[in-house]
C-alpha cells in the first residue's frame, strides 16, 4: 500500500514544532545568522528518466513538497553577491504512488555586478538512495527572495534527476 504525503499544513506544524525545540540541528554562528525558513510552491517538479538526444521513459513525480533553511552568510567580506547554506532540505514526492522523501543541503548564491545570476547546488538523497549532486550552474537571477531555479544532475542529458525548485519564504526568523 502507498503512503500518503503529509499535507502542507502538517509540514508547518512539524516544521514549527521543530524551530521550537531546536530540532533543525542549527549550531554554532549559524544561530545568530539570518535564518529563513522556505517551502515549496505548487508548480515545482521532480522528473526522472532520459532526456534528450537519448530515448527512455520518463517519470514525472506527483505533488513535491516541503521546506527548507537558508541561512544568509554575513561573515564574508562584501561582494555583489549573497552566499546562504541551504540547510534541512525535507521533500518529499509521490512516484508511482509511494511517497518519495528528499533530503540533503547545499549553496544558494545570488547577485551579480552586470546581471543578477543566481546558483543552487544541493547534495540530495533521494528514497534512501545514494547522495546525488544537483547543480542548476550560474543562470539569470529570479525575483529573491522568491526562488525559481531548475537543478539536475548532469544538465539534464540523457538519464537524469531534474527538480524544478520554485519556493518562497515560509517565515523569518529573528
């Protein structure tokens, strides 16, 4: 029998619930660094399968959702750019009817002298499996702090892992 994904209301009570008693494993100076909690909007998508020029079946995958932590870097020396930690990726995705969770952390960048660019890379576990290294590569900047960005594992070539990360701030906190 499938199991069935939380609902995005159980994903804030569990995500309040886990700011509350210091569940997310945030230690150090990343306690006093500006820390934005971020959930997943309806339109981002999780495929997996062959993308061109080869040929294979593709997977789409039903409802991605969930949240995760930025938390802004302010002890590097100023540039034009905003580094954060994307800490506590919890995804999950429904893949041939089995709720698929998604894990992991990585870097988001933003910014630029000319043009606004942006860059996310997470090391991602996804359904238990091995840990994956996803890269969107340097692509035009979106309207932060709202986050639009595609990330794949190999550039989307051939047999591939692509997510389409659309997110936007959940709640800040102090």
């Amino acid at each position: 029998m499938a199991s069935r994904a939380p609902s995005r209301m159980a994903l804030r009570i569990g995500l309040v619930l886990a700011i509350t008693f210091g569940l997310l494993g945030l230690t150090g100076s990343q306690s006093c660094a500006p820390l934005t909690i971020y959930t997943l909007l309806p339109d981002s998508t999780f495929t997996r399968g062959c993308f061109g020029p080869c040929l294979c079946p593709v997977e789409l995958g039903q409802g991605l959702q969930g949240f995760f932590v930025l938390i802004e870097d302010t002890v590097s020396p100023p540039s034009p750019f905003r580094d954060f930690e994307v800490n506590d990726v919890q995804w999950s995705v429904d893949l041939g009817g089995q709720t698929v969770p998604i894990t992991g952390s990585g870097h988001y960048r933003i910014g630029g002298e000319v043009a606004l660019t942006q860059q996310l890379t997470l090391d991602l576990q996804v359904a238990g499996g091995p840990v994956e290294h996803f890269d969107s590569g340097i692509v035009a900047g979106s309207s932060f702090p709202v986050i639009d960005i595609p990330i794949s594992v190999s550039g989307a070539f051939c047999f591939n892992t692509m997510i389409n990360v659309h997110a936007q701030p959940l709640t800040q906190a102090p």
